[in-house]
C-alpha cells in the first residue's frame, strides 16, 4: 500500500443505485490517489445497492421502460460482475424489457464486488451498517450521523442518496387515509407491488381504481390479472376468475404514456445524426446558461432540424414543428386531448410502424435519445431558477413519450379494455367523493363506485413535503433548502448542498431526485452510474486535500 495523509471519513445516507454509482466512481479513483477513506454505508433495507425500486423480491410483472437493448450501466474496470447482459444467463432478446427483481439481483452482485474488491490496493475501506440514519448533525469535529440509537462520526462527508423519501399525504390522499381507516374500503400503494397483489386475492368481482396512468400502473394492472391466473394470449386476455370485476385508473388528463418502438430498427429511425446531436450539445450548454425566453429558442432550434427530417416523408412543416413545441413550452405536457383509448391505440400503431408518428412521438423519442447530452449541458451549470423552472417543466413534459413503457404494456392495457376488465371512461380528471363503501368517480359522461384504490402516483420532490428524518430537520435547520419554488434542493455541481443564505455546507452532499431543478432528467438509471458521481468524487478529492 501507499503511503498516505490521515483517513477522510464518509457517511452516505441511503443505498440504492445512486449511492453504487458514488461509490463505483470513489473507488475508481483511490487507487490513483495518495489519499484514504473510511466509508459507512447507512442502509437498512434487505437489498443495498438495489433499493425499493429494483427490490430483488418483487414479482416478475414489474418490469423496466428500458429494453435489454438500451441498457448500457457498465461497472469498473476492477469488476468481476460484467455488464448486465453478460451477468444473465441464457440468450437475451435485446428488444425485451427486463424485470425490475433481475436488475436488482445485478446491482445487488456490483454492491457485493464493490464492498469485496473496490478498495484493493488502497488504504480505503467500506463498511454497511445496517440502520437508518435519524439525525444529522454538525459539531466542530465533524459530521455526526445517528442511526439505530447510536451516533457514529465524526466524519468530514456526509452524501444522502436517499430516492424518494417518505412524504406526507397531500391533501386528498390523507383524507381518503381517513376514510380507508373508519370504513371497509382498502386505500394501498402500488409498491411494494407483492404486498398489492397479495391483498388482490381478496378483490375478486370488486371494482378497482388506480390513481395514476403512468409506468406504475402497468405493473399495477397485471399484479391485477396475471398474478391472479390470468393469461395474455397474443392480443386477448383470457381471465382467470380471481381478479376485480373492474379496473378504472385514471389521471389528471386521463393520457396513458406513449409505448417505445418495437424494435431496434424502428427506433433507430429517431436517432439524431453526429451534427445534430452536436448541434443540440452546444445549444443545450448555452440554454443552461440564459434566460428563459432564449433558453426556450436554443432549444427548439436544437430539436427542429431532425424532428424535420424524420417526419418530411409524412409531410410535415418545420413550421408545424415550431408550432407544437411553441405550445409545449407554453403548457407543458397538455397538448394530447384525444379519448384515452384513441391515445393508447394511436401510441400502440406508433411504436409497431403501423402509423406515422406525432410531432409529439417524434419530439419525444428524439429528446429520449438526448437524455445524456442534456444532463451533460445542464447538470453542470448553475442555471438561472427561472430558466430551470421552463427546462425542467419542458423535460417532465415531454415523460409522457419519451419514458414511456413497452409496447407490450400498451397492448396489455388494450387488451384488458377489450376483455371489459378496464374502463377508461373515468380516466379523466374525475370528481372524486368518498362513500361508505369506498369512492364514487363521475365525469361529465360516465360515473362508477369502487371499493378499493390504489394509489400509483410518484410523489414530487417536494421538499416542504418530506416526512422521512433525517431532512425535515436538515431543511429546519437551513442546511437544506430549494433552489426556487416548484423545484428541488440547491446544489452546486458536485452535490454540495447550499443552504437558505446561499452559502455551500461544507462536507455535505446530496446526489439523485432530490436535486431536480439543480440537476435534470434524474428519473434515470443510467444517471445513477455517470457523471453526477464522478463530479462528487471531484469534490471530494478536492476538499480531502485541502
């Protein structure tokens, strides 16, 4: 071993692939480094390195948006796992999507080679300890972390990759937590989805409602049919018996997302050519850097000229292009007005080749194939609050396509609305109202009454809604605070927390969804393993060796 200056303590709060990556990315540089780190890892759920989202024990019917194709997470160099795809066994369909359990199982492999042989050849070292932080502290000495009724520390880092943390209830859904507790009627959440389709068994000829119309309600909607004996055969759905007389999701605007082409070779009709691609890169890194008004305009320059080109066999203007994106950035995601059904048959042709794609599917499938230029332009930068807000809400906007599900999916729901097992009548911005024996849904052309809900909705991240210690009492204290209204925590580049006077909080950090606004499109694997990890570890050498 080298010899080398005193040992850097670092606690990292939370462990699921956001934390991997960090520490992927740390152990990669220690061997080059004439510095020592002493890590503990606070976790205390069953699967560290995965996390509740790729949960190793969730059912088979939760599956990823992200095809075998697009999976690109590669781990270290000093690796014994190898990339996913390599890691499963048996010969892989690139254009499948894979279960959220086998990723997990994957990351769970990379988090045990990590702990095992990512500090070789240093003096660095990793530990887990299994609990939760509680509290965190700053004393003259350090960073102090209290976690299962100890406090260890004191340490000179501090990173939380905490996901999304526990929120309270908005509004509505604590009063139907309420009304769930003085009646028979069932309110759960979607996830853990084996927890739901346990409780399933008891659903039988009841009618089921799904706040939500997003990724999370496929994996609802099967946890629903195929984990009661049902069977999906082809296009039809053929029951088992066991599952809810009725199954009505429903959402704001009542659009199930846009599926993703069927095949490499469809989808490779969306992607940008070297220049354009350039081009978006440039004008990505100056919108990230200008007021709003020009941010909106680098933009859509940037998206113009290969929309254009995709679509000019199907004639299709650039000033039809300029138009659409005029109004998305005007009313982000807004513009689908179409009957549910419409959109998802319509979004179902789309994705086979069988119609000509929207301004909107193309828009979005070219903008999904930007994703890590776009994070390499924006996260970087210390983007304007205002202009954040109208890229921010321009990215989430276009989710809808451009993180859309698979297409078999699509044709799941499809086939469970023809099978009459799901209504979209209702999917509309309902009026909701409780009754005793659960919750009346009306619209202005159908009405329905259901006995139980499930809630598939992802929270915001909302820091004035954060329920889970250790940040209320980090935001009390103002070591925590948002970068504007509608968006998430301030952070500089490389994770460091600003606090309400402006100020960087030495020594912590945070890294992933919490940060929106400071960074974008965090919603994303592939972000957990690239360079938000690496500028922390930057931050890190920096400071260890001052």
């Amino acid at each position: 071993m080298m010899t080398t200056q005193a040992v850097t303590r670092i606690a990292v709060i939370g462990f699921g692939p956001r934390g991997l990556g960090a520490l992927e990315a740390l152990a990669d540089r220690c061997s080059g480094e004439r510095l020592a780190f002493q890590v503990d890892v606070f976790d205390s759920s069953p699967c560290p390195g995965a996390g509740p989202n790729f949960d190793p024990a969730e059912p088979a019917f939760c599956l990823l948006n992200i095809p075998h194709r697009d999976i690109a997470i590669r781990p270290p160099e000093w690796s014994n796992v190898g990339p996913f795809a390599e890691w499963q066994r048996g010969e892989i369909d690139p254009d499948t999507f894979p279960t959220r359990a086998d990723l997990g199982r994957y990351l769970e492999a990379r988090r045990v080679d990590l702990f095992a042989r990512g500090f070789e050849g240093s003096d660095s070292s990793v530990q887990l300890i299994s609990a939760s932080a509680t509290e965190i502290s700053r004393r003259a000495e350090g960073w102090k972390v209290r976690a299962g009724g100890e406090v260890y520390g004191p340490y000179a880092e501090v990173l939380l990759t905490l996901g999304q943390p526990s929120v309270h209830p908005d509004d509505q859904l604590a009063e139907w937590q309420n009304h769930a507790a003085a009646t028979e009627a069932d309110l759960v959440p979607a996830y853990p989805a084996r927890h739901f389709a346990e409780a399933a068994t008891q659903w039988r000829g009841k009618s089921v409602a799904i706040r939500g119309l997003g990724l999370s309600t496929f994996d609802v909607l099967r946890g629903l049919t195929v984990a009661q004996g049902g069977v999906f055969e082809g296009s039809r759905y053929r029951p088992s018996g066991a599952e809810p007389a009725r199954i009505l999701p429903f959402s704001l605007n009542g659009q199930p997302p846009y599926p993703k082409a069927e095949t490499d070779f469809l989808d490779a009709m969306f992607t940008p050519t070297d220049a354009e691609t350039a081009g978006f890169s440039e004008k990505a890194a100056l919108a990230s850097n200008a007021y709003a008004q020009t941010a909106e305009q680098l933009i859509s320059a940037a998206l113009i000229p290969p929309v254009a080109r995709i679509l000019a066999e199907h004639g299709i203007t650039q000033s039809a292009i300029a138009n659409w994106l005029e109004q998305e950035w005007s009313e982000p995601g807004t513009q689908d007005a179409a009957p549910p059904l419409e959109t998802l048959t319509n979004g179902i042709d789309m994705a086979r080749g069988h119609l000509p794609p929207s301004i909107g599917y193309a828009v979005g499938q070219v903008w999904r194939k930007w994703q890590d230029d776009w994070r390499a332009a924006f996260n970087p930068r210390q983007t304007r609050p205002e202009t954040a807000k109208r890229l921010i809400g321009f990215d989430e906007g276009l989710k809808r396509y451009s993180y859309g599900p698979p297409l078999s999916s699509a044709r799941e729901l499809l086939a469970l609305v023809d099978a009459g097992l799901v209504d979209l009548d209702c999917a509309s911005d309902p009026q909701i109202t409780t009754i005793p024996g659960g919750w009346a849904l009306t619209t202005g052309t159908a009405e329905a009454e259901v006995a139980v809900m499930i809630d598939a909705v992802l929270p915001q991240p909302d820091l004035g809604a954060l329920s889970e210690p250790p940040l209320p009492a980090l935001i009390a204290a103002g070591d925590l605070t948002h970068v504007a209204s509608g968006l998430a925590a301030a952070t500089a580049p490389d994770g460091s927390l600003y606090n309400e006077e402006g100020h960087l909080v030495s020594g912590l950090c945070l890294l992933g969804r919490l940060a929106l606004g400071s960074v974008t499109a965090v919603d994303s694997l592939h972000d957990c393993f690239g360079r938000s990890a690496d500028r922390w570890v930057e931050g890190v050498l920096s400071r260890a060796a001052e």
